[in-house]
DNA sequence: CTCATTGGTCAAGCAGCTTGACCATAGAGG
DNA sequence: CCTCTATGGTCAAGCTGCTTGACCAATGAG
C-alpha cells in the first residue's frame, strides 16, 4: 500500500475536496439524465436500467455479458432484463451462434428510451456549457478519460 | 424541455461521452476509497457509510439531517446509525439544546476510519497526478466545483 | 395550557440482489 | 463417435436495505 503521505504535494483534503466534486457531478449527472428521461415519458427505470441499455444498444448481449458489464450475478441481470422484457424495452431473442445463449436486444422503444437519455445527457452537458465554456467542458472530458480510462460506468454504491 | 438539439454545438454522442467518463472517473474512485479503507482494516463497511461518516465528522449530526443528506427516510438513517453503533464507529449522545434529538457523533475508532479514507481518496487522487500532473488535477477540481456547485454526494443510483 | 410540529423509534412489507441447485448445449479429448 | 467438463440460462429460497404507516415524547407558537 502507499506509504509516503508526507512527501506527496496533494494534500488529504484537497483529495477529498475533489473526491466530493467528481461524486456531485456524477450524482447530479444522474439525477438530471434519470429526469429527463422521465420527463420525455419513460416511466418505471431507474438509474441502474440505463447502464444496462448502454450495453444492449449497440448489437444486443447475453445475460451473462450483461451481468459481468453491470457487476451482478446472471440471476440479477436475468431479473432485470425480465422486466425490461415485461415493459416492453427489451427482447429475448435465439442466439444465432449458440443455441445455449439467448441475444438481449432493445426493442423500438427501448432504442426510444436510449434516444432520450442521450437528449438528456446533452441537455445537462449544455448547462456545463453554459457555465465553462464548450473548450473546458471537452478538456474536462478529454482529462476524465485520461484519468478513468476503464472505470465502472454502473452503479457502485 | 429542451426543444433545441438543433442548434447545439455539442452532440448527443459527446455528452453520452463525457458523461461516461464522469462516471467512470466517480466510480473508480469510489471504489478505490472502498477498497483502500479495507485494506486499513476497516470491514463490515459499504461505500454509504462513507457519506454518513463524511456529514458526521465535523460536529456530528441528528439522525432527521444525516437522513436529509443521504437521501433517505430517518427510518433508514436510523437503523443506518444502529450499524455503526453496533460496530463501533459512531455513538448517540443526549442532544445539547433539544431533549428530542439526539446527537450522533463518531467514536475515535470512527475518525480513524474517515482519516483512513482521506489517505485512500489521497492516493487515489495521487495516480490521477501522475496521469494529468498537479496543475491539470487541481483544474479539474475547479471546474467540476463550477459545474456541480451542489450535487448530491451520496449513493444516487 | 393547548395543540400542531418536529425528532425519533418500532413494526411490517417490498424490491433487488445473493447463494444454491438444476437443466441444456458446447466444445475439447480420448 | 462418444464421454465429460465448462458454459449460458433459469428456478427457488433467502437476506439486506430501504420504504410506508403508526406511534410516542418534546418543542414552541398562540
């Protein structure tokens, strides 16, 4: 473990001071992604369903893929996708390639929903915008991805 | 709502982008924080507490306010406050000023446990430096202060 | 003194996740 | 071709953290 908080020019609060920033801006991201998806008429997801749909969006996953992307057990991620299934986001369709497998895939309105959190998304980036600049906002996050290059993006706590 | 993606320099795909990477950044350094505070020896914890210890460090605080921070009912708040009670890390004290209240603050086991997380978020902070170097750390932490004023730093999704 | 408000707890219930058991297919090795 | 282990998936039971609802004690404004 590290042994040298003495010669490191970071101090303590300052670590915490930028932990609670990166936190907030996470959480408020979330709250205000979660919103306006629901002020554009998707009802009955939380937060946890996105992370699954950024998953499935592009070509479909198994349960197990999508279970080792969100950090769940199969059992979980089959749960889950059950009920996207039974609200109608998601379908479980044959696996071309492995009769043991089924494909995870977004229906219409599951790529619907996707669409509205990426509006979403863009909306509370605007107000970043708004506040810093477009230049700071992409050397933000141009930096972050420096920085969390293959960080969880799901729930983690 | 927005009615204008129209007219917005910024695409939904670099705020999908950037909002990823604020996640990923948030959730990587949470669970850094995690596990850094178990390997000080620290166990039986969830990264939640680590926002309750973070509101009762300074003077601590009623079971009602940690509820309002966390976001969550004082029921909760409270059978949160009996875990750490139990595991020694916080105790109820008579409330100074109303017989109603009581006033939860942290025992010395407690504070040992919140600076062990200071040195885990410190060197967590310290592999981003050597990632951005100091100057670019300390401008992320500016700017995010800018974007995210107030956000909710607690378990949001 | 009265009474609506506030801080806190007890109790029951629910949602989301876990562990454990099980079945069907896949794919490597005789 | 046949094992036999590994893998994808589901069913069932249980636990944990949170919620709602009811309640008591102390507060403080009238």
């Amino acid at each position: 473990m590290s042994q040298g908080c003495f010669n490191a020019h970071v101090q303590n609060s300052d670590a915490m001071a930028l932990s609670a920033a990166v936190l907030a801006a996470a959480g408020g991201l979330t709250q205000r992604i979660h919103e306006g998806v629901v002020a554009r008429g998707f009802e009955g997801l939380r937060p946890a369903h996105g992370f699954a749909f950024a998953r499935l969006a592009p070509d479909g996953a198994t349960v197990t893929d999508l279970a080792a992307h969100l950090g769940m057990t199969k059992q979980a991620a089959s749960q889950l996708v059950d009920e996207l299934v039974r609200k109608g986001y998601a379908e479980r369709r044959p696996h071309p390639a492995d009769a043991r497998a089924r494909l995870v895939v977004l229906t219409e309105s599951g790529r619907a929903c996707t669409r509205a959190a990426e509006e979403a998304a863009a909306e509370a980036v605007r107000a970043w915008v708004d506040v810093l600049g477009e230049g700071e906002v992409q050397a933000l996050r141009d930096r972050l991805v420096r920085v969390a290059p293959n960080g969880p993006v799901r729930p983690a706590w």
